[in-house]
C-alpha cells in the first residue's frame, strides 16, 4: 500500500511554503489566483492524506476554500498550539520554510481533526461582526479623544467621526439582522439563544458567527474551546492556582459582556454567582465560572432544541 503524506502549509501575505513528509519535498507558490491553481494542481497530483494550515488573521481562508473545494482534506489549526508543539521539538528558529515543516510534522503526528468550512453565509457574517468589533473598538478610542479635547473645532471633528462610525455600526447591525433572519435555521438558532435572561442581539451574532460547534461538542469540549475551562498547575506536592488560557478571545469577550447582564437579571446565573460568592471566591473567579455555565446552558439548548428553562445544566 502507498504510504500516507502529510502537507504543512505556511501562508503570508505574498507566499505559501509548503513542505510534504515523509518525501520532505518542499515548494513555494505566490499567493495571487494563478498560484493558488499550481497549489491544488500539485496537491492533487500527490493526494496527501491531510493537508495542515494555521488559522493567520483571515490569509487561510481562501487557500482552504480553494483545497476544500478541490475535494482535498484540510485543517485549520491553532497558532498557538503549532508553536507549542514546534518548541516541543526543538524548533525554536522561525522562517517559512521551518513553519511549513513544523505544520507537516504537526499534521503526521498529531492528525487534528478536519473540520467542515463554513458555508459563504457564515463566513460573510463572522467578518460582519469582526468589522462591527473593530468599529466599536474606533468608537470607544475616539469618545475617549473627545474627552480630552477643548478647542471647539477639534471637539466637533470628534463629534462628527463619532456619528460616522455609530452609523456605520447601525449599518453592520440590520445586515447582521437581515442575515440571520433570512436562514431559517440560524433563525431558530438566534430565538433559541435570546431566550435565555443576558443574550442580545449582539451576543447571539457573535455566537453564532464565532461559535459553529455550539450545540454539537459536549460541554467539557466547549468549554475547552472557548477558554473557559480552569487548567490545572501542579506539580509533585505542589498546588498551583487554576486559571483559563487558550481559546477563541472574541467569544469570550461576548460571553464576559453577556455574563455581567446575567447575573444581574437571569435567575440561574444569578443564584449561582452569589452561591460563589458566599463561599468567598473573587469577583473574578466567580464571574468566570459564572461565563462557563452559562456557555454550557447555551450548549445544551441548542444540543436539544430547547428554549431556556431555570433547570437546564
């Protein structure tokens, strides 16, 4: 039988490196359209039984659409836990070449899983709440200039790209809307979601976007996921302080905000929250406990087709 091959590939904004085991072939392409074709012709001729590519800000995208659609199996892994793995071996220089041997490595070795693309809907929505992230983000930076300004033509320059920007949030928010309004299952998905005390609109699109597995991991895979789940650090005799680490940052950040409303006005968070606090856990610890149950109701309703209800996990 034919030996199984395993492809790396490190993507940048002009190159992709690729590096096949066990043959150690490597070759490079340029990442504009024509490229792309040589890529999939030459990765078709080999037929490796995975191909492994780092999630880098958005480059990937195109390149696994590209491979997926040429029937080719592919997956986009985490940075952090290729670097991880790199330093495991030893491999602490770092050009393109390295990366793309270190990622076919990563692929023989470890085999992560690969996982379906998200259809273009998908994809077009988390940019849609990517974008509307980076504008709340401007919004803030600029309230926080208009507080220190005192010239009155500075303060209405302020004032003006501030009312720019909220109309541009407007804007990504109705097509947000309009987006998950018009798939019937997302639909569900969106009404299942809010019925739950603390999850907006805002909350629900960034779920939704950002979080395709809710709903088909168990509730110790989502909360590893997200970077909810304390990790433990002992060593020997020694008991360290369990904290969270990893994960996907933007759906914490939604989680956090919608956590802070739940405990205030959702009976099952809030209950919780308090029992947490009674037993003399930091405002800290408890809030972020308080964001992993609340991860694992949201899991289980959309598992079960079930709107919330104060006995769910």
């Amino acid at each position: 039988m034919k030996t199984p091959s395993y492809v790396g590939l490190d993507i940048s904004k002009s190159f992709i490196d690729l590096h096949q085991l066990p043959q150690g072939r490597n070759a490079r392409f340029e990442y504009e359209q024509e490229g792309l074709s040589k890529l999939v012709t030459f990765l078709k001729k080999h037929k490796p039984a995975l191909i492994v590519l780092e999630a880098t800000g958005g480059y990937e995208a195109q390149v696994a659409a590209e491979l997926s659609a040429a029937g080719l199996v592919v997956a986009v892994v985490n940075p952090r836990q290729v670097r991880d793995f790199a330093r495991a071996l030893g491999k602490l220089a770092k050009t393109d070449a390295i990366d793309a041997a270190v990622l076919a490595r990563f692929a023989q070795d470890v085999r992560p899983e690969a996982r379906k693309l998200p259809e273009p809907e998908e994809q077009n929505l988390k940019a849609t709440v990517s974008r509307r992230r980076q504008l709340v983000e401007m919004l803030v930076a600029e309230k926080n200039r208009l507080s220190r300004a005192t010239l009155q033509s500075v303060i209405d320059s302020h004032e003006s790209t501030i009312n720019f920007i909220q109309s541009k949030i407007d804007d990504l928010d109705r097509q947000m809307q309009s987006t998950i309004q018009n798939s019937p299952l997302w639909s569900a998905k969106d009404e299942l979601l809010k019925s739950v005390p603390g999850i907006g609109d805002k909350t629900a699109c960034a779920l939704l976007a950002q979080l395709p597995e809710l709903g088909k991991l168990n509730r110790r895979q989502i909360a590893s996921l997200v970077g909810v789940a304390p990790m433990n650090r002992d060593s020997g005799l020694m008991r360290g302080k369990r904290s969270i680490t990893g994960g996907r940052k933007s759906v914490r950040n939604a989680l956090y905000m919608a956590t802070t409303a739940a405990r205030r006005f959702n009976p099952t968070i809030k209950a919780f929250y308090l029992r947490l606090r009674d037993a003399g856990k930091s405002y800290k610890v408890a809030l972020v406990a308080c964001m992993r149950k609340l991860l694992i109701i949201l899991n289980a309703m959309l598992k079960h087709q079930n709107t919330f209800n104060q006995g769910v996990a």
